[in-house]
C-alpha cells in the first residue's frame, strides 16, 4: 500500500459527532489543558439507550442488543459520571461495570459499545496516537467524548 494523500483532520474542543460517514481513525493528537486525570474516547457513531440500577460499587445496564463482550470497553453518558467503562457482560441485554459508591440508585443511560480509541491524560503535556496500517474502521461516524479541560486533533481518511 502506498501513501494515502487524502486523510483529513479536525480539531475537537468538546464532544460530539466528529465525522458523520463510515471512515477510518487514523491517529490523534492529545492536548490536555490542566495536570488531572481526563479521558479522551473516539466511538463508532452508534449508541442504545437503557436504564441502570447501582448497587453500591457495581451498576448493572440493561440496554437491548448492547453487542458488547466481556472485557471490552464501552462508553457510557449518564448521571454516575460520563467515562469508559470495561464490561462485564450478564446477556445480550445486560451488563455490569464497575462504579465509585456515590451517584444516582437508578436512571436513564446512553452505552456507545464501539470504543474506537480511548486516550488517558494525567498531566497537560500533549501527546500523539499513531495508529498503524489502515487505521480503525468507523462504520457510521466518528463521535468524539472529551473532558472540557483536553482538546484533541484527529486525522481520518
């Protein structure tokens, strides 16, 4: 394979749909902004909705056809704190992760299963992603979840 000439990149300041068609991730730069522990994920634009229930330290979602597997990660935007979580999967409409014991009892949840990419920062020095080969096929889209305090730059093509 040659060099590919057409890869483009976007700057991302706050989350959302990054790129709205099927492409590939290509790399990203990182730039957290404070020293904190943030976290950056890049997900397939596909997201279910379900409800969750939190049981002390573990939060069970049940979310209809979530297609995750054991061990993967997925990104989750409810009340108990918008992040990545890895998963543990009950059956093909229920998971469990792992969750501080403060937050809601129950409530409404948004899963993103198809985490593409997730970048952690712990201080505000930039930093690069490289991805090899053809980069991560995004079948629907590229959505973008950062913290306020880190912007990033991704390039797809």
């Amino acid at each position: 394979m040659g060099m590919q000439y057409d890869v483009k990149s976007i700057h991302i300041a706050t989350s959302g749909l990054a790129v709205g068609y099927r492409t590939r991730l290509k790399g990203a730069v990182i730039s957290p902004l404070v020293t904190a522990t943030r976290y950056t994920v890049f997900a397939d634009d596909v997201s279910v909705t379900g409800t969750y229930a939190r049981s002390t330290t573990t939060a069970t979602i049940t979310a209809v056809n979530h297609g995750l597997s054991t061990g993967q990660w997925a990104y989750l935007d409810w009340d108990l704190g918008d992040d990545p979580y890895q998963v543990t999967v009950t059956n093909s409409n229920t998971f469990t992760v792992a969750v501080p014991n403060t937050g809601g009892a129950s409530g409404a949840v948004v899963v993103w299963p198809r985490v593409l990419l997730q970048a952690d920062s712990q201080n505000a020095t930039a930093y690069s992603i490289v991805i090899p080969g053809e980069g991560i096929l995004a079948e629907t889209g590229i959505r973008a979840f950062t913290d306020a305090n880190v912007h990033a730059t991704i390039f797809y093509g």
